[in-house]
C-alpha cells in the first residue's frame, strides 16, 4: 500500500481521468450519468501472497533461459515490494550471465530505484528514480518499461512508482536500438545479481512478480487508483507476456517458482522454503519490527527473516537490544506471538508494549519495562517489569517457548500466554472485569495513547534470538489459528474479539 512516507515520495494525486471520485452533490451525479462518467466498481484484485527473501540465508529464485525472445530490446518489469532495510544495494532482479554482463532492477545504497545494464566493466546505461524509497514496512509497487527502439530519448525507459511517473537521473543514457541481456538466452535470478551470490541480495517481501516481454506497459496495466481511498491498488493483468514473459504468484508454497502466466517459465528455488511464503501483502499489510528503532549505539540487533528475526550482539556496556512493531493501536484488542529462540549466553526475553519509540534506539536503549513508559514479561523470573520494578506474574520462559500477548486497549489490560496457557489465570475475554491481567493504565511516554509491540534483551546477552509472529510467521506453524476475521497464521487460538495486527484489521477495528 502507498503511505505517506515524510515527503520523501510524497502522496498520491490522482491523474485527471474521466472517472469519477470523492463526494458528489446531486447536481454533479445527474451530470455524470448522463455522460457515461460515473465510477463503476473499482477493479480491484487481491494479492494473497509473498514471498519472504532474506539476504543472511542467500534466498532467491533463478531460471536458464533458451531460445529465442519476442523482442531484444522492449520489456516491462512490474513489482510490489516491500523494503525491510535501507542504504544497502539490493538486487530485486537480474538477467545476464557471470561476466558481468547484466540487466537488472534494484535500489542503490540511495534508496532510489534503479534500473540498468552493465557491459563487463562498463555500463550500458544507469538510470534512477529522483524519489527515495525509505518507508520500511511499507509497499511499493514499482515499475521499469523500457524500448530502446524509440527515436526520443525520455521516451525510451520509464520508471514508475505507486502508478507516478518519476523523474530520472542517468549515470549512462539509454542508447538506441540497444539490445537487452535480460531478453537473451542467459540466466535471470529474483534476489540476486548473476554475478555473485555473496553481496547485494534481496532483503525484504516480493509479491506479483511480472516480466512481458516485447511490450513497454504502463502501470495501468497492472494497477489503479482507488477513487474513493485514492490509494494505488492492484489490479488484473490481461494482456500477453511474450516469449519470455512470466508471473510469479507465490501462491503455492511447495512450487514459490511457479509461473502462473500459461508460459511455463517457472522458476528454480534456492534455499527458500514453504516458510518463506507469506501472507503479508500490499493487499494485507502486517506488522514487523521497525528498523529503524534498532538502537544506533553498540553492536544493535540483527533482523534476518522480513525484520520478524532479531539476534543481540550483546554489549559490555550494558545497553539492550531488541524492536518495536511498526503497527501500533489506540484502540481495539490485537494478539501476536513471540517465539524464544535459541541462545549461546543463557539470555531471556523481556515480551511486551511501549509508549517509547525511542525506547531501543537511544544511545542508551532501555530494556522493556525498563522504564515508566512500558511494560515486559521477563523470562528469566516469569515476572511483569514497569519502570524497572517487577511484579510477581508467571511462569518463566525461555529457548522455544511461545509467548502470547493479548492486548486490550479498550479496557486498558494486558495479558500473557505460555505455549498456549494464560499466565496468572488469565482470561482475555473478561473485559473490564481484567481477570489475571496486568493494567497498563499507567504507562507514559512519547506516543501516550499509542501502544506499540516491543521486545528485548534485559541483559544485555548476545545470540538471544526472538522471532515475531504478528500474523505472518517466520517459523513453521504446526496447528494454525486464524482471527475470527481470518487473518494470520497463528501457533495458539486467537482469543475471541482478538485481531491480528495488519491493515485490514486496522481498517475495521483500529
């Protein structure tokens, strides 16, 4: 989904078409039946899948290709992706061969979106959107067409991001009648560069992959303005695809590879696996950790997995590490589950909600309930801390375990489970009654009022690992529990009148 990203891209204005939007007056809707521009039902398609590539666990999708293109030198590559990281090169897509020879689509250290093909040691052409992509956690949806048949220059690569057009800056022109590696008999990769697979890798969400080939397309083909949220949304492709044309899907978790265009161009997976399929969409967006809440002081957290995984580095000055979600409520009643990993220190987690968004990224981070404006399940007693002071609350927790959290901010209480049971007797579904929860009428902090997931190390202990299941988990599920609305993927029941955090659910109940 497009979001209000800073101004960095800015907010969608919808283009000046004969559909109609907004509030009308009466007037206005007798006019436009008469002249055949009343809105028709939006066209919208959902996207149900992603998929989840990691550039620690080298995921990617590749494919030889043979014969013979539609075209050598015309093609539109169409996307949605969703950015985990910034200020590192990352490969969406590459086609070329191990001699540097490439055409390929990516972000550059800028975060600008790139398109280019390199020649060896040279550079065919380079060319980058003016916008910069740094809204972590949100979706963009992003397209390149090029033909590099056309007499004009600007006309010959396009680049469009949320259905805009963007204005481009070249290292290296286009040049006329250039014919394209990715249009060649060679191999083409998804998360990665074909000339190494040791750097620039992928690292985020990918979902409703599209190469045509011979056709230089516009976003309308894949996409339309909502004419009553204004917001760029997915629509059905209906044209062609060429010789060489396919589309990615990941709806089916054994076969990530597929292509689902009546090609048969499928793809081989490497190193991804039915996990990495995910249910986090431009269509459905779910919490992550924030990344940019990682602390900039000491060795921070490492996020692996989508910004689900995190790993402390651990400090010996004492500082914590952990994240925050980057969904946080005012409202309603949310669920997620935090799964304890592994650890070679002995370490535990401190699982809860913060009214800090600085909380972990100070120079000197506080552990969750560290302070006055949050509140932490600490493993190592079983104990609820706030403000540096625990209370006696549960069981102790720790490698494996999964911890439940209930949050209700409509009664203002807060509840935890164990690997299924609710600590303290709890019951979520008692309202205001809060049988065995925790009040958290008392918290204070930046965002008061907004109450964020968060989780972190007390101890400052490396290799204590924490993974977050918001409702599309980077760890195998093995019973499964929706949402009574049917939303995420979850190890335990969701508790009735719980909901999963993601945009749909906000939308209702947020």
């Amino acid at each position: 989904m497009n979001q209000d990203n800073g101004g960095i891209i800015g907010k969608i204005n919808t283009p000046t078409t004969s559909v109609a939007s907004g509030v009308w007056s009466i007037e206005q809707q007798f006019e436009a039946q008469s002249s055949s521009t009343w809105p028709l039902a939006f066209p919208q398609t959902t996207i149900a899948n992603s998929c989840r590539f990691d550039d620690a666990s080298s995921d990617n999708l590749s494919r030889t290709f043979s014969g013979s293109s539609t075209s050598n030198r015309i093609l539109t590559i169409s996307c949605w992706y969703k950015k985990v990281e910034n200020g590192i090169s990352q490969y969406i897509f590459d086609g070329g061969n191990s001699s540097g020879n490439e055409n390929a689509l990516s972000f550059n250290t800028d975060d600008e979106f790139l398109f280019g093909q390199y020649n060896g040691s040279s550079d065919d052409f380079a060319m980058a959107t003016d916008a910069k992509c740094r809204d972590l956690g949100a979706w963009y949806h992003l397209v390149a067409a090029i033909d590099t048949t056309q007499s004009t220059q600007a006309d010959r690569l396009k680049m469009y991001i949320n259905g805009n057009e963007q204005s481009i800056h070249a290292g290296t022109q286009v040049p006329q009648n250039l014919d394209l590696f990715t249009l060649g008999a060679s191999t083409k990769y998804l998360g990665r560069p074909v000339w190494t697979s040791s750097s620039r890798r992928l690292n985020g969400y990918l979902a409703e992959f599209y190469l045509i080939d011979g056709q230089q397309l516009t976003p309308t083909s894949f996409g339309a303005f909502n004419p009553v949220t204004n917001i760029w949304e997915p629509i059905q492709y209906t044209g062609t695809f060429g010789n060489y044309g396919f589309k990615l899907d990941f709806t089916d978790s054994s076969a990530l590879g597929a292509d689902v265009s009546g090609n048969s161009n499928n793809f081989t997976v490497n190193n991804l696996t039915s996990v990495d399929q995910s249910t986090d969409t431009c269509s459905n967006n779910f919490a992550t950790l924030n990344p940019l809440n990682n602390t900039t002081d000491g060795n921070p957290a490492v996020y692996s997995e989508g910004a689900l995984k995190f790993v402390t580095a651990g400090d010996a000055s004492g500082k914590r590490y952990g994240g925050t979600g980057t969904i946080g409520v005012s409202k309603g009643k949310w669920y997620w589950e935090v799964k304890h990993g592994s650890t070679d220190g002995g370490g535990t987690l401190s699982i809860g909600i913060t009214h800090d968004m600085g909380l972990l990224s100070r120079s000197s981070p506080q552990y969750v309930g560290g302070d006055n404006a949050s509140f932490g399940y600490y493993g190592g007693d079983g104990d609820i801390y706030h403000n540096n002071s625990d209370n006696t609350y549960g069981n102790t927790f720790g490698d494996g375990d999964i911890i439940g959290v209930a949050l209700d901010v409509d009664n203002s209480k807060l509840y935890f489970s164990k690997n299924g049971t609710w600590q303290n007797s709890g019951d979520p579904t008692s309202g205001s009654t809060g049988t065995g929860a925790f009040s958290i009428d008392s918290l204070s902090g930046t965002v008061d009022g907004v109450y964020v997931p968060a989780v972190s190390d007390i101890n400052s202990t490396p290799n204590v690992v924490g993974e977050m299941n918001f409702g599309a988990p980077p760890f195998s599920i093995s019973s499964g529990n929706a949402d009574a609305n049917g939303h995420g993927n979850f190890e335990y029941a969701v508790p009735s009148g719980y909901f999963a955090l993601c945009t749909k659910n906000l939308a209702e109940f947020g």
